[in-house]
C-alpha cells in the first residue's frame, strides 16, 4: 500500500531536508553554495511540522543525521535491521513518519532503484549448481560365509591328516624322540 499524499510529501520534503544537511557539511560555511542550500532548507522547513523538526534538529545538534533512508529492511542510520512488527507498521497507508527503534532515526522509504527489474531477471536463471565428485569408496572386506568357514575347516582336516599320516610312518624310535620334543615341561 502506499501512504497518503499528505504523508508522502512529508516524507519527501524530510528527505529533500536530510540531503541539503548533508551537501551543506561538506562545504565550507561561507560558500555560495553552502547559502544556496540554507535558502533552499528554510522553504522546506516551512513545510514540516514543528514536532518534526523539533526531533530532526535534536538529532543534528548532536551531530547525527536526523532521516536515513532504508535499505534491504536495514535502516540506513545505524545499519541495524529493522524487526518485522516496524516493517509491517511501515506497510500500511495510514503510516506516518516511523522512527527506528535502535537509534530513533526517522526512517524513510527505500528509493526504487532502476536496476531493479535486472536484478530480478538475474534472480529469475537457475544458477549453475556446483556438484561435489565424491570419490569412490575402497571396496571392504569380504564378511566369511558359512562356505568360506566350511572350506578353512576342510583344509584344517587335510592338514591335519597329513601331519598324523607323517607321524605313524616313522620308525617307533624316532616317534618317541619327537613326543618327547614336543613334550612340554611340567
């Protein structure tokens, strides 16, 4: 929605206000620039309410601007965002001039920009996406099955056949040598 007339012309002669301010601290005081300025600021001033620029000039007095104009739903004045109940307060017609609640700032409408519509296009195109490559991964280990298991013990057996076969060739002498080799103290 937008704001009434009334309160539009507020804010734009606000914002005229808080430009002219601006320009006039970079030039010197005597300038005839600088006079410019003032001339052009006493009109506007004629056009606010007192209660307006009672708490514009307070803010000037102590060397802060006295109107910033918002951006991305940040004020302009302390760089803070703004909470959404002052955001919506802000979107309804009958919304007059809306302070900051950080730095108490009057707070004054984004200007819309002209590159706008190419920003939005842009936001439009799929971005290209960067894809992550995984790398594969080492094959594991393979788990014993119940035929892996069956195979280990048929060896186990044939090994151990052997070795017994081995044994009860020998001559009975050398058999009991060896069992005493093997023996284990006691």
């Amino acid at each position: 929605m937008t704001p009434t007339i009334a309160t539009e012309t507020l804010l734009t002669d606000l914002a005229q206000l808080s430009d002219i301010d601006l320009a006039k601290k970079r030039l010197e005081p005597k300038s005839a620039r600088s006079i410019e300025l003032t001339q052009e600021a006493k009109g506007l001033r004629t056009r606010i309410p007192a209660s307006v620029l009672l708490h514009y000039d307070a803010r000037l007095s102590r060397g802060k601007r006295g109107a910033a104009r918002m951006r991305n739903n940040t004020c302009g004045g302390c760089h803070l965002a703004l909470p959404s109940g002052q955001l919506a307060d802000m979107r309804h017609a009958d919304a007059a001039l809306v302070l900051c609640c950080n730095c108490s700032i009057y707070l004054l409408p984004s200007l819309p920009d002209e590159s706008a519509p190419a920003v939005a296009a842009e936001v439009t195109k799929p971005a290209a996406k960067k894809v992550a490559v995984k790398k594969p991964r080492k094959p594991k280990a393979a788990k014993a099955t119940a035929t892996d298991e069956a195979a280990a013990s048929s060896e186990e057996e044939e090994l151990e056949t052997e070795v017994t076969a081995a044994y009860q060739a020998l001559p009975a002498e050398a058999q009991s040598e060896s069992e005493a080799e093997i023996a284990l103290p006691a």
